[in-house]
C-alpha cells in the first residue's frame, strides 16, 4: 500500500505507469512553440459548437477519446475519472462526459485540477482499489473571460501582470504497475496559502506561495533536493509568479532557479503571441504536460520531473465581496525510472 511520508505526501509502493495521455488546443496554441505536438489544434475555436461552453465540452470528449484510442480502448475499460474545469459546477467536464458512461468523480482545482486529478487517480491505482484510471481537465479563453472577467465585446484593457487562458483540454491514462515509464513515484496534497493578494490579474502573485510551501513540503517530506530532479515544472504561474517562486525558495536556502520551467511560458511565444506574462487555466499545465513533459519521460530525455500545477481558488462571488485569493498546488513526481532518488 501507498506510504505516507511526513504531513503531506505519499510514496507509490506499485508506482503507476501513465500509459497514455492526449492533448487538444485552439489555434492561438496552435500558433505556440508546442503546437506541432498536441494531439489535435483545431483552428475554429467554436469547435463547431454554438456556444464557448459546448466548446469546452467538446474539447473534453476529444481529448479523452484521443487518449483511449491509443491504447484501443473503450470506455468501459475505464475503471472511473477524475475530471473538473473552471466553470461553475464544472459543466465542461460533466457535459463532456456524460454519454461516455465512465464513473465520474468531479474535482475542483482551480488551474491545478490535471495534477489533483492524477494525485488521486494514482493513490487508487496503488492500492489496488482500480486497475485503471483517468483524469482529465479543460479550460477556454472565451468561457473564463465571461466568467471570471469581462465579455469579450467589453474590450477591457490587460495589465502586463494578466495572463491568457489557454484554450486547451488534456487527459491522462494511469494503470497499475507496468514495464514502460513514465511512472507516478509520489505526490504531495497542497495546502492553502493566502497572503492577501486580490488583484485576479495578477494570479502568479496569488499562487506562488502554495507552489513554494509545497515544493518545500516536499523535499522535507523526502529528504530530497532540486539537484536531484531534472525539472521542476510549475503550471502557471507565468513571468510574474515564477520569479516569485524562485525567490520564496531562495530565501529559504532551496535554489531552483536553473532547473525550473514554468507550463504558463512554454505554451506560447511571449515575444510575438499577446499574452502578456503567460498562459493559465486548466488545460494549459495539462495539455503542456500531454504535448511536452510526458512525452519527454517515456524518451529519457527527462529522468526525473516534478509537475506541479497551482490554482488559483477564487470565483466571480469572492471577486465582489472583495474576498483575497487563495492558493493551492499539487506536486507528482514522474520520473522514466522505477526506483531510486528515495
């Protein structure tokens, strides 16, 4: 069975294999330095559907059916799904999934949901309790500006602080203990940080201290360090709060700063894409991690990665009652390897 190690976080005795995995985006992704790697970049961002939220939707079921067409199968061979978005109720996910018959367990995370999702679908994989499991999350740039900020017809002005909602979707495949990497080793359960940030245009700001407190959980948890891991990969806090991160951490004697890539800067082209200090929402850490990261695992180009998706826990209500903004970050190590580091 898992191990638990120190307050926060679990060692897989069984590591999970992540078998398969599938990542969709819009055009603008598409124009980015990965988009010759998502699975599918469809360039009408409607994806012929006659609203933004049947667009996520849609997203979603492509993205799943993507990820079980590689390994042929159907989904009843899906043992459950841990799925969420950023829309009230999350109705991306649930839409999106409801003719599909999988066993659904809606989660909410904010823009860390892809890295929840898998912390909880590799805890029941571990322990035998499924053989098979999936987790899988959506974002849109024009549902989460409708939600959250302005309709597009308003034309609000951005600060160079803000940063663009990808229009993205990912999904994963985790199965119990197999020959082929990459495998889940561990993860470590966030907790909220809140320093009293209340500028939602500003969300690297908002989350950089849970990315920090959980990394630092991490390694205390572990008895590891940054050197021992190839990459340290946030999701997203962008230009803003990655610098914040790798300042948090220095003052607490944990230099990262060489070894740290941030999902939010990999997605697009800052010097010639109008994203100001990055990407964000759910599917940009996802889909970066299906296009890029995963891929890279299963070559050995990277032997070690901790992913580390960050949300930032607000709504439209907290917004006008004036309310801060909460932080959370969920922490998976994957690694090509099956054992070692710890």
């Amino acid at each position: 069975m898992t191990k638990k190690l120190g307050k926060q976080t679990y060692l897989m005795q069984r590591p999970p294999v992540v078998r398969a995995w599938a990542a969709v985006g819009g055009k603008k992704e598409g124009e980015g330095p990965l988009g010759a790697s998502f699975d599918l970049i469809e360039p009408d961002t409607t994806f012929g559907q006659d609203s933004w939220e049947k667009a996520e939707s849609r997203m979603v079921m492509q993205a799943v059916s993507r990820a079980l067409g590689k390994l042929s199968l159907s989904p009843e061979e899906i043992d459950c799904v841990f799925g969420g978005d950023l829309l009230n109720q999350c109705i991306s996910t649930t839409f999106g999934l409801r003719e599909t018959g999988i066993p659904l367990l809606g989660i909410y995370g904010a823009c860390s949901t892809i890295g929840e999702g898998m912390l909880l679908a590799s805890l029941l994989v571990d322990a035998g309790t499924v053989r098979r499991a999936m987790a899988v999350t959506s974002s849109h740039f024009c549902t989460a500006e409708r939600q959250y900020r302005f309709p597009l017809e308003y034309g609000s002005v951005r600060p160079p602080t803000a940063q663009w909602t990808a229009t993205a979707s990912g999904a994963v495949i985790l199965e119990e203990d197999g020959d082929q990497p990459p495998y889940l080793r561990a993860a470590t359960i966030g907790v909220i940080e809140d320093l009293g940030v209340t500028d939602q245009n500003n969300m690297g700001a908002a989350m950089a201290p849970a990315a920090a407190a959980t990394l630092s959980r991490f390694f205390r948890d572990t008895g590891s360090a940054p050197e021992q891991f190839d990459l340290i990969a946030t999701g997203d806090l962008g230009a803003v709060g990655s610098q914040l991160l790798v300042d948090l951490l220095r003052r607490d004697g944990l230099e990262i700063q060489s070894r740290h890539t941030d999902c939010g800067l990999l997605i697009y082209d800052r010097d010639h894409q109008d994203v100001h200090a990055g990407g964000s929402g759910c599917g940009c850490s996802a889909s970066v991690l299906g296009a890029y990261l995963l891929p890279a695992l299963r070559d050995g180009r990277i032997r070690n990665l901790l992913f580390l998706p960050t949300g930032a826990l607000l709504s439209p209500t907290s917004v006008q009652q004036k309310e801060s903004i909460p932080g959370i970050a969920h922490l998976i190590w994957l690694s090509h390897e099956k054992e070692g580091i710890i």
